[in-house]
C-alpha cells in the first residue's frame, strides 16, 4: 500500500465539550486512527492537526492525552503556517466571523460550528467573503447523518409517505437549574449578552433539517420563553438567566406544509428519544429520533374510536414497525468531516457552504422578530 498523504488543520476551540468530544476525538482524530480519509482514487490522507487554544496548560493536556504532536496558543503563526490548510472553529459564536475572516485572509479553507454568526448581516457577509476568496468553505450540519434522520429521508425519497401534511418535532430536556444538581450545559448558553439561547441555537439546527430532510423552510412563527429566570453558574454562583431557554415554532415549507417542533431546556423526557420528529402523510407516518426510525403505513394503520368513557383498549405503539439500518452508519460529525476533506482535497461534491449556514442565521434571527412581534415572518432568498 502506498504512503498516506497528510492535510494540516488548525483546530481551534477544541477545549471545549463539543469541539473536544465531536470534532477531535471522534472525527478528527478517528480517522487519524483508522488509516486516513480514502480519496477517489483510491489514496488515503491522514489528517495532522495542530490544537490552538487560550490556555496552555489545557491545550498541551489534550494534545498529550490524544497523541497529537502539535500544539500552540498562538493562533497567528499557526494561520501563517503554509503547510496547514484548513482552518476549524468550534469556539465563541461572538469571535466566530473575524475568526472566519481572518482564515480566510490567510488563505484557508474554513469548516465550522454553528451558527456562524449572531447576525444574518455578518453570517451573509462571511459567506460572500469565503466566496470571493475562492476558499473552500463549510457548515457543520451533523444532525443530517444521525441514523435515525438519515431513515427518515430515505422514506421521503421512496415516497412512502404520499403527500407530506405536516411535521411534528420535540426537543429537549430538564437543564438543572445548577444549585442542588451540577447543570449538565454550560452557563452562557442562558445569558444573552454571551451569545445564549435556544433559539439562535437550535433553528439553526432545524433549518438544515428542514430544507433537507422535509422540504425548504418558507416562513416561520415562533414564541419563546425564559423559564427558569435564575441559574447557578459553574462556580455555584447564583446569576440571571437573560436568554430564552425555550422554543416554540411554527414553520411553513414549500408544498404547504406545516412543520411545528418545541425546542425547551425545562422540559421532562417521555418519548424515545431526547429529539423526535413525526412526519404524517397521506400514504404513511414516520417517527425517527438519533437512531431509530419507526414507520406505520397506511395498511397498518389502527382505526381507534374515541369514547373517554372507557380505558383505552389499544397500544398505539404496537402498530409502528422498525426501519432496518440496512447499511453501516458512522458518526454523523466523522461522516460530515470525511465528505468536507475529500470536497478540499479533490473538489468531491459539498452541498453545506458558509451560505448555508446564513440560512440557519436568518431563520434564528426571524424566529427572535416573530416571538417579538408576535407575528409570522417570510424568509427571502439570500443574495450570497
């Protein structure tokens, strides 16, 4: 076999749960571990990155811990390096554009988390940027290759659903407050003026979701609360919680139909799964979570009768049959990162641009505007 090639990235935010847990261990550095990226022709490249951070002390921990040589807290010379090519962000989404930008400037291809920016102003001007630089760019959009999505839009290709009436979504979980029981999220995600909150989060989630998976968001309706008003932060220091810390949102697609997903940090789990999505057409139902995806077609489906005088008699969950994996899928964040090496390192197709992520910039920012002013709001086509 002949000698794998290498690509250089500079990894930055990488301390971090996400950045640490998705993008290093289990995407970055497993296809390290597995031999490489396979290219078309059949080569390989190993990624070699290079972990930049603030802190050295942590930095240089997590360099050792996971075997990676490089490591460095200044992200200039490692920008300057012209061996290292592609530049990633999972850090501060307020950073993230002049972070962006100045990769760009460098002369790298840029990946990164989501959103892209706190603005649509700033997320479409990047976008132009990355564009007119002529620099490969993309948008983490991770929740497309979990299995149980991945299911739900094999169904909607085959057509087994008929015509698509509606989309039901249910995301979330109870956030400890962080007094009597540690908050399992960071404590800036609940204060706005750090850049928190559940919708500039997750809409940006369900757009990528939506267009792809269901059909193009055309218009949204959203309320949004702040439930808990007090939060202890990771120091055990009582604080305000500024940012909404829930969602309710109703989007219209094209071909008419009504998607409606509740996003919430307060709320108690009672479904299969921490996110759910119901899809109902005419021909058959579909309800897929991370992994599993069940179906119920039409043939299938019960013909309950509705009397609240009696028990109910029926288990509507007998009637949903399992949607076989029928392939092997990996880790969402490991597939999406292999299909972004292979579009820089050998132009292999990439639908998930910096344009892209100014989609899901634009929806959060109406979804504020509706919940504001209590009204529905349009998406335009974005000039990018």
């Amino acid at each position: 076999m002949a000698e794998a090639g290498r690509i250089g990235i500079i990894m930055h935010g990488v301390t971090g749960r996400m950045g640490m847990n998705q993008h290093l261990i289990r995407s970055v550095l497993a296809i390290r571990d597995q031999g490489g990226v396979v290219l078309s022709d059949g080569s390989r490249v190993v990624p070699d990155p290079i972990l930049v951070g603030r802190n050295a002390d942590k930095i240089e921990r997590l360099a050792k811990r996971f075997s990676v040589a490089r490591w460095t807290t200044d992200l200039d010379a490692a920008l300057a390096n012209p061996d290292d090519i592609l530049f990633f962000d999972a850090a501060s989404t307020q950073l993230r554009p002049a972070l962006l930008k100045k990769a760009i400037d460098a002369g790298k291809h840029v990946y990164s988390e989501k959103p892209v920016s706190e603005g649509l102003d700033a997320a479409v001007d990047i976008a132009r940027h990355a564009k007119k630089a002529g620099v490969k760019n993309g948008i983490v959009h991770d929740k497309l290759d979990l299995p149980g999505l991945v299911k739900l839009k094999r169904l909607r290709d085959s057509g087994f659903f008929g015509k698509i009436l509606s989309v039901k979504g249910e995301f979330g979980y109870w956030v400890f407050e962080g007094d009597w029981m540690p908050a399992q999220r960071p404590s800036w995600n609940y204060r706005v003026e750090d850049g928190g909150g559940i919708v500039s989060d997750m809409l940006c989630h369900w757009r990528y979701v939506l267009d792809n998976v269901i059909a193009p968001v055309k218009s949204v309706s959203c309320t949004t609360a702040t439930h808990i008003p007090e939060r202890w932060d990771e120091n055990g220091k009582k604080y305000k919680a500024t940012a909404d810390d829930a969602a309710y949102a109703t989007f219209m697609l094209e071909g008419d139909i009504v998607a409606h997903i509740n996003s919430s940090w307060c709320t108690r789990v009672r479904r299969d799964d921490l996110v759910t999505f119901q899809v109902d057409g005419t021909h058959g139902s579909a309800v897929a979570g991370l992994h599993k995806c069940y179906s119920q077609h039409r043939v299938n489906t019960p013909k309950p009768v509705w009397n609240p005088d009696e028990p109910q008699k029926l288990d509507f969950f007998e009637d949903w049959e399992e949607v076989p994996d029928n392939a092997v899928l990996d880790n969402g964040f490991k597939v999406q990162w292999e299909q972004f090496l292979r579009h820089v390192l050998e132009d292999a197709p990439w639908h998930y641009s910096l344009a892209e992520g100014a989609k899901g910039v634009q929806l959060a920012e109406a979804g504020y505007q509706s919940a504001k002013e209590r009204r529905w709001i349009d998406l335009p086509d974005l000039d990018i």
